[in-house]
C-alpha cells in the first residue's frame, strides 16, 4: 500500500513539471514564428485534378529528375509527399503494394498522445517519453483540424475497481490534459459507479467503484493515409503504388568523392515494366520494411527495427455504446485492452508481441482468443462474449525502434529517428500513426540539409487540410439526402468518408429503380457501401479487389463474411471500369479471396470450427438430417452446387451468382472436395450452436429450403380438405 501511495505522491509531483513544460511548449507553439506559418499555409492551393494513375506512371517515366523520391506509402510516406510538395520541391512516391496497405491501415484507429506513455514518463522522470506525448498531443489536435471528416473525438472511460486508484487514475489523466494544454480535445472528468454504468452499461458492475472518462482521437486510418496522399498529388507530386524498389542507383559526388544514392530502379507490379527514377534525394519510410531499403544501400549494416504484431478483431456494434470507448490498463500479462466503437462496429485490441516481417501477417487463434478472453472480465454476464462473433480480425507489425538497454517490446517507445546514410540515403524509422505529419517534417529537414535541397518555402503541413476537409460540414450529408436522393444511412457513411467529395462520388451512383432511395445500389446489405464508390475507388488509384475491398472500401476490416459475399458485385464493377478479362477477373477474385481467408482472420475462425465437437442433441441431429435430405434431393450422401443454385432458385433467388454458390459451399467444405457430407454439416451447426461460427449461409439456405418444403405440404393438405375427400358422407 505504501508504494501505491508513493507512486501516486511522484504522479502528483508530476503534474506541476508537466504543467510547466506544457506551458513552455505552448508558448514556443504559438509564438508568432506559428502564426506566420499558418498564413503562409493559407496561400498553399492545391493546383491541379486528380490525375489518373496512366499520367502519373508516365511522369515517374520521364527521365526528369526529381529533388526527392520517397520509398513507402503508409502514413509516414505519404506525410513526407505532402510535406515536400508543400515546400516547393519536385516529389515523386512509389509504394510496392497499395497506399497504407501496410501497418497503417491495421492500427487500432486512435489518434492519440499516449497516456500509459505519460505514465512511465513522470513516474520514471524519463524526458525522452514526455517529449514524444507532448509532441504527439500537438498532434492530435493537427490531425483533428486538417481532416475533420476522418477524425472525430473519441471518450474512452477507464473503469476503477479500486477505492485508492480512483485518485491515482485521476491525477494522471489529468496530467495527459495539462500537457495538452490549449489543444486538448475535452477535459477529463470522474464518473460514480451508477453514471460509468448508465453510459457503458455493458460494463462489469460488481466490485466497480467508478470511472475515468479521458478524450483521444480516433480516425479512418486507411482513408486518412489515402487522403494525404491524394492531397500530395493536387499539389503536384507524382505518386503511385503498386510501383516497387528494385535497386537504389549510386554515383559519385564531385564535391565529397563518395558514392551517393541518386534514384532506385523499380518496377511496376501492374505491367511488370521496369525503369528509372532519378532523384537528388532518397528517403525510405517504408516501416517494417525499413532494414531491407538499407540494406540496398549497405548490405552489412545493423538492423534498428524490432517488428512487433499487433493483433485487433471486430465485433459486433452492439459490445460498446456508439460514442464511448473503454480502456483496460491492467490485463493478465500487463498489455493494455482497448474496447472502441468503429464504424457501427466493435474493435477490441490489442496483442504485442515480437514476430518477423512480411507483406501477410495473419492473426492466429492464440491472440483471438486472447482478446476475447480479456474482454470477458469487464463485461457483465448478460453480455455472452462468443467466439462466432469476431467478425473480421487482422495483425498489424509496429516498426518499434529497437533501444539495446532494453529486452521486450511492452518497454519500447515509439519514438522515431531519422538517419542520414553515408550516401545520403535518408531513413524515418519508428513513430506512431499520430505523429505522422512531425516525423515528415524532421524528414524533410534532414534531407534538405543532406542533400543541399533548395525549397521554396519550410514547412506549412500542420493544419493544412487535406482530401475532403475545406467544404466539409457536419450537417453536409443532409444535401446528399436532399438533392439526390440517397438514403440517410449511405449519405451520413459519404460525408465522413469522402468529405466534400462525397458529391462527386454520388454522382456515379446508379439509379435504385425504387421510390427511395433514388440513387446509390448498396454492395451488401447490411452496410452503407454502394456500387459508385468501387467507380471512384478506381480514381482513388484502386488497382485490384485487395485494394478496392480493404482500403477504398473497409468492408473486409469490418466484416469478412460480408466482404466475401459484396465480393463478386465489386469484381464485376472493376472489370468494366479496368477492362479486365474473364481470366483477369477470376484470379483478382482468388486473390482477394486468399487475402480475406489469411490476413483478415476467416482461416482462423474456419480451422477453429473443424475442432468443434458435435454436441448436438438426438432431436437437433434428426431435425438437421431432414434438412440436409430437403437439399439432396437425389439421395447421394452429399450436396453438390447444383443442389445449392436449384434450392435458391426454388424460393426466388434467381440472380445468384457462380461466385456465390461456390463461396456458400466453400465456407462449409472442409475436405475442400466440393462438395458438401452430411459430417460436415452437423460439424457446421454444432458450431453455431457453440457460439464458435455465428452464422452460415449454407445452413440457411438448408432451413428456407425446409420451410419450403413444409409450406407446400400444407398448400396440398388443405387443398384435398377442400375438395370434399375427407368429408364424412352425409346421413
């Protein structure tokens, strides 16, 4: 007890340092040096359309030099574009894959400071750690003014369980505040046991003595990675993805004598052709992939990243209120659990833990299972926390830098470092999502210096909007409504997407041919994602269904069965935008496919399933024989696609598609032989019924088959009683 007390006195202590560094950072922030910078900001105007990707290709071709030439577009990528296109420098940008495909399209959505960081920065009187909070504070409140839209603030209550941690929680929150200062996004406050419960009454109430409510950001990480980049590119930058690094070119200073990177070969992963970039500067801010660029420039050079996975799954909306998160700060192994509302779903995360690097980290059932069983002691008992509801989960590999004084990664901080090569190669490694626009800054500093650029201007990101942010308004979906006529739902999901763009988008949507909504054909029903948005998607640079369904779109992140089910409907719209070929289509259909049984978590979820015992009863295993004979009409002992397309014919389902029936046999064929047994089936619903799989397709097609079936019955019976053949004959 008397260290819990002490560890309060030092927070306590801590706030007063806080409160004059604050103060001091304040001051510095908003000097007149600041004010000039925000009215040299204002005279930036973006100054062209959006090229097609056709054009940007062909400027990356032509044999012009660029000033800078940045590797990666993940956040800190596509920062760096903005950041020296801004300044008046010729930039070019190449990603190997799709913008933000990476780790910042898998983060846990926060825009954030980092109050466990706080934490050990006045406990362990560590100024390194309070630096970066401070810093990414600013941040925040950046990220919250230049893309309104993608952003919003977020309360996240922190539950007490505790008398004399209601103090201790209190003072430290309120030192996140003090540090924010004039930029913090609301004020902390204390919540008794009744009013955390009637706010977040989902919430364990026994023992619960009351709550913290803190304010963070939260955002559309994957749009808001695309929306820097686009940006990036109406200023002038040519950008483009699916473009990859072969080899970084070298030749000789004439000034120094040393060999000086000055371009990469790459090559496109669309076409496969290959060329050359040149560049007077190269800054790799590749993340996780940042060893690997080094080592093209210095093959024997030291490792500075340490990758940690971090692993998310998405439940349904109705685990957490719509406007209030939850954080957990002391889990079993001492990892901390967010619990957050996203887009009418549930995300809850997340694991850390050392793994190796690669372009398809895949969420394992060990960590799945992890967060469930975590999330089970802070929720009550009415609220049964079941395996089948993990709707989609995915891993994200953090570019920790890694610090030899120490071991595991729970310790290490997200600072970032930037490193100027002996050949002038530049490299951003480490950070966080929130500090994006700062460590593109600190880039383009170094790099200037490095490699004598000469920009017309410094820096004028921070509070620069970006794709969709200046006519944006939080009532502008109510025109979406009004003037063209789309449904409520989908013009709310535009607006905070698209932002001022969400006009344009509109404009490709198809007539519905209903009284309302007029226009906007949904890709799925259950959520507000309509066909013009793949059209535009292709404007935003979508190349293949990986890239329109995970990114453009988040459906994937948000529900797989669903993705996997929108996914032939998407296929269909990119091949008549792309002019894809028949061939072309079905292998950009199985990419995806492979992508949202691995990376999104649907392999998981399926391997666990065949584990499942059949703990059927008697009467539940007649009653699914019967069915299953419905739909084998032919008595062969399986069901077949044929059985499948003539039982949903049969009850009005004629527009299903090959790709559908065979994604409705797939999600049940274990054996992968193509066919469905009756083991397989019983396997299926003794899943469901254990609360492993939440639902099937197949099974319900097997049950509307059945009630068919049983309504014909009926249809014939009462028609004989009406014909007089059961009729007694009178006396």
């Amino acid at each position: 007890m008397a260290s819990r007390f002490r560890r309060f006195g030092v927070t306590a202590a801590g706030i007063a340092i806080g409160a004059a560094l604050s103060t001091y950072a304040l001051q510095s922030r908003d000097g007149p040096h600041y004010q000039v910078q925000m009215e040299e900001m204002q005279r930036i105007r973006r100054k062209r359309t959006l090229p097609p990707r056709s054009e940007q290709i062909r400027a990356l071709q032509s044999g012009e030099e660029y000033d800078v030439l940045i590797i990666g577009g993940g956040a800190t990528g596509a920062g760096c574009a903005l950041d020296s296109v801004t300044r008046g420098l010729k930039t070019a940008l190449v990603e190997a894959d799709d913008f933000a495909s990476g780790t910042s399209s898998r983060s846990t959505k926060l825009i954030h400071g980092g109050v466990r960081y706080l934490q050990k920065a006045i406990l362990g009187l560590d100024i390194e750690q309070y630096r970066m909070v401070k810093e990414a504070l600013h941040e925040r409140a950046s990220m919250l003014r230049s893309a309104p839209h993608l952003t919003r603030p977020l309360p996240i209550m922190l539950p007490v369980y505790t008398w004399w941690q209601i103090p201790y929680f209190w003072v430290g929150i309120k030192a996140y505040d003090f540090v924010a200062g004039d930029r913090n996004v609301k004020s902390s406050y204390y919540l008794s046991r009744d009013d955390a419960l009637e706010l977040f009454p989902m919430l364990r109430g026994d023992k619960l003595r009351g709550a913290i409510v803190y304010y963070d950001g939260q955002q559309d990480d994957a749009r808001m990675c695309l929306a820097i980049a686009l940006t990036a590119a109406r200023h002038g930058a040519s950008i483009t993805n699916h473009v990859e690094v072969l080899e970084l070119l070298k030749k000789k200073d004439e000034a120094t004598g040393k060999n000086v990177v000055c371009g990469a070969k790459v090559r496109d992963n669309i076409s496969k052709k290959e060329w050359t970039i040149k560049a007077k500067c190269v800054i790799n801010a590749t993340g996780p992939f940042t060893d690997a660029i080094r080592q093209m420039d210095n093959p024997t050079v030291k490792q500075i990243c340490c990758p940690s996975s971090g692993v998310h799954i998405v439940l349904p909306g109705y685990y957490s209120p719509q406007q209030m998160g939850l954080l957990d700060p002391d889990t079993s192994d001492g990892r901390v659990i967010f619990f957050l509302p996203w887009l009418n779903g549930t995300i809850a995360g997340t694991t850390d833990s050392p793994c190796d690097v690669t372009r398809s980290p895949t969420p394992t059932e060990d960590e799945i299972q992890f967060i469930l069983s975590e999330i089970k002691n802070y929720l009550n008992k009415d609220v049964d926390v079941r395996r089948g509801d993990v709707l989609s989960a995915w891993s994200g590999i953090r570019p920790l830098v890694s610090d030899p004084n120490k071991d595991d990664t729970q310790s290490l901080a997200r600072n970032h470092i930037v490193h100027v090569s002996d050949s002038q190669l530049v490299t951003i490694a480490g950070g966080k999502w929130t500090t994006y626009r700062a460590m593109a800054e600190h880039t383009l500093d170094a790099a200037i210096k490095a490699c004598n650029l000469k920009p017309e201007r410094g820096c004028v990101t921070d509070g620069l909007w970006i794709e969709g942010a200046q006519g944006w308004t939080p009532t502008m979906y109510i025109r979406l409504v009004q003037d063209l006529g789309l449904e409520v739902e989908v013009a709310k999901h535009l607006a905070i997407s698209y932002g001022d763009r969400a006009f344009a988008v509109a404009k490709l949507a198809t007539l519905t041919g209903k009284r309302w909504p007029i226009i906007g054909k949904k890709l799925h029903p259950e959520f507000p994602y309509i066909d013009a948005e793949v059209r535009y998607g292709i404007r935003e640079y979508a190349c293949t269904c990986v890239d329109m369904i995970s990114r453009r779109l988040r459906l994937s992140f948000l529900n797989v069965q669903a993705a996997i089910e929108a996914l032939p409907q998407i296929a269909d719209i990119m091949a008549e935008e792309l002019k894809w070929s028949k061939e072309e289509k079905e292998n950009q259909i199985k990419s995806c496919e492979h992508f949202l049984q691995t990376q999104m978590g649907h392999q998981a979820n399926r391997s666990l399933k065949d584990k499942v015992p059949i703990n059927l009863s008697k009467e539940e295993v007649n009653m699914y024989v019967k069915r299953f004979e419905t739909i084998d009409k032919e008595k062969k002992g399986y069901v077949s696609i044929t059985d499948i397309k003539r039982a949903m014919k049969s009850f009005g389902d004629t527009e299903v598609s090959g790709e559908e029936l065979h994604g409705i046999l797939k999600e049940i064929d274990t054996n992968m032989n193509g066919q469905v047994e009756l083991e397989e089936y019983l396997q299926m619903m003794s899943a469901i019924k254990s609360g492993f799989v939440s639902h099937s397709r197949f099974a319900a097609v097997a049950e509307q088959e059945e009630i068919r079936k049983e309504q014909e019955r009926l249809k014939k019976q009462i028609t004989i009683e009406r014909s007089g053949a059961f009729t007694s004959p009178r006396k």
